[in-house]
C-alpha cells in the first residue's frame, strides 16, 4: 500500500482519491479549510496553508508519503524539489508542477522552447504593463492571472473601457502571491478542446477521445465526448501534447487544451491533474475514467489502451446563493431521467457559481443529445 499525500482536496481531489482507495492505496487529504470533498473520503486529512513552506514541510514529514500528487496552483511548489531529494515521487514531477502552476512558465516552454503555435501573448505586473500588453496584443484580448483556477480573474477585454475592469478582476481572481497576468491575443477558433494525454513510467504515452466544452465566466458549463474534428488536426493535437508532456517529465494524466482553428490546433493550457472537463468520463465514455488512468499511471500500472465506449457529456450543478451546509432538492427528478447520473461533490459552503455538483449523460445516441439531458438533470438540482 503506498501513501499518497493530496494538496488540494476538492472534487477532483475526491473522486482521484475515491479511485485510489478502491486499488488499495492510502489516501491523506491536505487543504486550507476543514471537510473539503476529498477529506470526506480520504484516510486522513489536515489543514494547512499550503503557500507555507513551514507547514508544507510539517505535513510531509509527518505522514512520509510515497507519492505528492497536487490538485491546485496555491502551494509552495518550489518546495517540490527538496521532496523529490528526499525519494518521494512528485506527480508528474517537481519540474511539472512548477511550471504548470504558473501560466508564464509553461506558455515561455510551449512558444519558445517547444516551438508549438500559441496566440500572441504578454505578462504584465502593473497596470502600466498591462495597457501596454493590451495594445501590443490588440483588441479582442483575453486577460488571464498566472496564478488562478476554475476562470476565477479570466475576462475578454473588447474596447478600451474594459482595461480598468479587466485589471482588477484579474488582481481580485489571483491565487496565492503571485499578482502577475498574462494578456493574449484572442485566436479566431472553430472551436476548444481538452486532450487527455497519459504518460506512462514504462509504457507509451496515450491519448483519450478528445473533449468539447463550452465556457462562462472562464468555468467550464458542459462537456462532450467524444468531439468530431478532422484526423489531421487530431494528430497534431497528439503530437503537440507529447512533445510539451515530454519536456515537463513524469507519469500521470495531464489536461492539454487547444484552440481548434481552420489551419489547425493552438497550444492554450495543461494541467498536470485530472481536468474539470474530464468529469464527462466518470459516465463511462471509456474505459477508464481520467481519475482511475491518474491513479494507474501514478503507480506504474501498466495501460495497454484507452477505448471510446459511448458517447456522453456532463454539465454543471453551480450554486446561486451563499450557504452554509447548502442541503438540495429535485434529488429524485433528477435521478428519473435515463441514462444519466450525477454527482453531488459534498462542499460545506456555497456561494453563487460555485461548483456543487455534476450532472452526467451517456450512450449511443450523439453527444448532443447528451449535452441537453446532462443539462436538464443539472436543472433539477437546486439549493435549499
């Protein structure tokens, strides 16, 4: 049985740790506040802030865990390395997660050291770098954080009034210390996908069926799998991932988003964790869902090959209210509908947007049609 120490507990934290357990691993869930949805499920849980080496340091020691496996940007990452000098397994890796949780590192090794197609883009720290950033990329633009998670601080500006704005949301939706964004120019694509990409300790990297979605507010709504796009672009897409997932190093799933244009696909985002959008395999659209493929790689289970099922989407359950111990009703509506599931992610406050809980559709007929029952089952399900 090998110790897995999770940083971060949310609920891709909770289903990753649902899928560990059921191989047989031990589970120790860390975030910044208590009965977050994995500790729910987890061996063991603490609470830390985990932009405190200090107490990142403390946690390590006392639980000695084979592996780290990070689940959001705010920790002290540099601190990786050190981890790493001492024999415990940092997934993917220490180089990979210290680029990834910073925008301006891994878009510096995909443009620049990997040659992969990007939008133009610059950082800024202040607003007078960001209205220069601004006029260097040309409007539209998008404005993201370095540092953030769920499109918290991601806005479009479109005009030369929306700079102000932009500026301050980005400042209010940046995660840890970091208050640095990075301004793009806005790619005219067709349409976005996120390629699941899984690297093996021995065997070789795979790719799962691509994943569509559609966004507000910089969040996720619904996903699809899998999305049709022509084979062309399908394998570049698979050969950008595996040249950037080569370069972090380390085995695991990693979530590689791309803009999907005419002439082909733009490198936008990697994670290197389970995807929000992914969620749409925990419906059994193939043969491993992206928490049990990260579970399977991270211990060196060999994967032979990831197979398409069915076809299937999932959409949000999002909160509209603040709420303490929120409690939900249309339960019973909501599991009448055929062919579907949800998930409810057990998150002991709401507040409006936030993500409760995932609605989940599949089988033979088109992800469209899954699309539209995965949001109707979303609809029925509201706080009380």
């Amino acid at each position: 049985m090998a110790t897995i120490l999770l940083l971060g507990s949310g609920e891709l934290g909770k289903e990753f740790a649902i899928a560990c357990q059921r191989y047989g691993q031990k589970v120790i869930a860390v975030d910044h506040y208590e009965g977050a949805p994995a500790m729910q499920v987890a061996h063991a849980w603490e609470v830390i802030d985990m932009l405190d080496a200090a107490a990142l340091d403390a946690v390590v020691a006392k639980h000695a865990p084979d592996f780290i496996v990070p689940e959001i940007e705010a920790i002290r990452t540099e601190r990786f390395y050190a981890y790493e000098e001492q024999g415990i397994t940092v997934v993917p890796s220490a180089k990979a997660a210290n680029y990834t949780m910073n925008r301006k590192a891994i878009r510096d090794l995909a443009s620049k050291e990997l040659g992969l197609k990007t939008a133009k883009y610059r950082y800024a720290s202040s607003i007078e770098e960001f209205m220069s950033a601004v006029d260097f990329c040309g409007f539209p633009c998008v404005v993201k954080p370095l540092m953030s998670s769920s499109g918290k601080g991601q806005s479009v500006i479109k005009r030369a009034e929306d700079v102000d704005r932009a500026w301050n949301y980005a400042m209010e939706g940046s995660r840890g210390d970091l208050k640095e964004v990075i301004v793009e120019s806005f790619v005219d694509f067709d349409f976005e996908i996120t390629l699941l990409t899984v690297t093996q300790k021995t065997g070789p990297t795979l790719f799962c069926p691509p994943i569509g979605h559609r966004q507000e507010r910089g969040d996720y709504q619904e996903s699809w799998q899998p999305i049709p796009m022509q084979e062309s672009h399908w394998l570049e897409a698979c050969s950008m991932a595996d040249k950037v997932t080569k370069a972090l190093t380390g085995a695991g799933l990693w979530g590689v988003e791309f803009f999907i244009t005419q002439e082909g696909p733009y490198f936008s985002e990697l994670s290197p964790r389970p995807h929000d959008t992914g969620m749409v395999t925990l419906a059994n659209t193939q043969t491993f869902n992206e928490f049990e493929l990260h579970a399977r790689a991270i211990l060196g289970w060999p994967i032979p090959a990831v197979e398409r099922l069915k076809n299937g989407a999932s959409a949000v359950i999002l909160a509209d209210r603040e709420e303490n111990e929120p409690k939900f009703q249309g339960l019973e509506d909501a599991a009448n509908v055929m062919g579907t599931d949800f998930r409810i992610f057990g998150k002991p406050f709401a507040r409006p947007y936030r993500r409760m809980g995932v609605a989940l559709s599949s089988g033979p007929e088109s992800v469209q049609y899954h699309v539209e029952n995965a949001k109707k089952v979303a609809s029925f399900i509201t706080i009380h």
